[in-house]
C-alpha cells in the first residue's frame, strides 16, 4: 500500500493534514503536496480571497481541476477539509491512491481552530458555542465521506511517527 502510490490525507480543518503530512513524506523520503498551497500558486490568491471572489461553488470547481491536475505518483498529498466531499473526489483519491482520514474529536478540532478564525473562510466571524455547533454540523455531514478512507487514524494526539507505523501495519 505504501509503496509508489500517493497517499492522500483527509479530515477536518484542523486535523493535522498538513502538519503530519510534511512529516510522513519526510519519514518516507517523498515529496509532499499540500492543495491548498498548490490551489493559492495557481490562483495567484489566497484561499480566503478564493472563496470570497469566487463563492463556494467556483472554488470547489477549481480545487477538483487542481487536485487532479497533481501529478500521480509516491507523494503525500494534503488535502483541503472539504475537498472529499464535492464531485467525486472521494472515489478519485480512492482510485488512485490511499486515502487516510485524520480523525479528531471535535473538542480537539474547537481548541485548535479557536485561534485561526480569522484566516480560515468558513469559520470567519465565529466562536464560542457558533464555532462547536459548526464544528458538529459540518462534521455531521462530512464524516460520510471522510469513513470511505482506505485508513482511519484517531489523530488526537498522532505523531508522524505512529501514523507511519499503522500504515506499514495495514499493508
């Protein structure tokens, strides 16, 4: 499973795709995508102006042309929170490569996304108790998608490190 195919990692904002994403493809000598940063070099903007230019639909649009645009072979590709659950991007990633959930308690995924409102598009003016209902209604509907993973990680507290070792375990 491991070998020569890419590995997509999906979950939640805030589940740690990127931040154990450049750490997996460092353990594992391949080079390392993340989509949102690929999407902004090739917008020439960031994801918020994206979504504030464009509306949701539009960039959704632009994120699948993006994500299979990415060449397709042993990398770690991070993936946008919602990229899984729009077109067929669920059953591309899973075509091609193996997918991998990054699992986090919603507590977890509200001390961690508190900080960051302002930078993040669909979580811009919210907190407090708006932000945990979001945080649950959006996971409600996402987690359908996020299940059909190759791999479900709890990712809590999940090191590069343990991530690796339960994917060489499931090969």
């Amino acid at each position: 499973m491991l070998a020569e195919r890419p590995l997509f990692l999906l979950g939640f904002m805030g589940s740690g795709k990127t931040y154990l994403g450049r750490q997996l493809a460092a353990l594992l000598h391949r080079p390392f995508v993340d989509l949102d940063e690929r999407l902004e070099q090739q917008e020439g903007c960031s994801i918020s102006e994206l979504f504030s230019r464009d509306g949701e639909a539009l960039f959704r649009e632009k994120e699948r042309r993006c994500l299979q645009a990415i060449p397709l072979f042993n990398q770690v590709i991070a993936t946008g929170g919602g990229t899984p659950c729009h077109a067929d991007n669920m059953q591309y990633m899973s075509r091609c490569g193996h997918t991998v959930y990054l699992q986090v308690d919603p507590e977890v995924l509200y001390e961690r996304l508190l900080p960051q409102t302002a930078n993040r598009p669909l979580l811009k003016g919210l907190s407090g108790e708006a932000l945990r209902r979001f945080i649950h209604c959006t996971l409600q509907e996402r987690i359908p998608f996020y299940q059909q993973a190759h791999t479900i990680a709890c990712a809590d507290r999940l090191t590069a490190t343990q991530l690796l070792r339960l994917l060489q375990d499931a090969a």
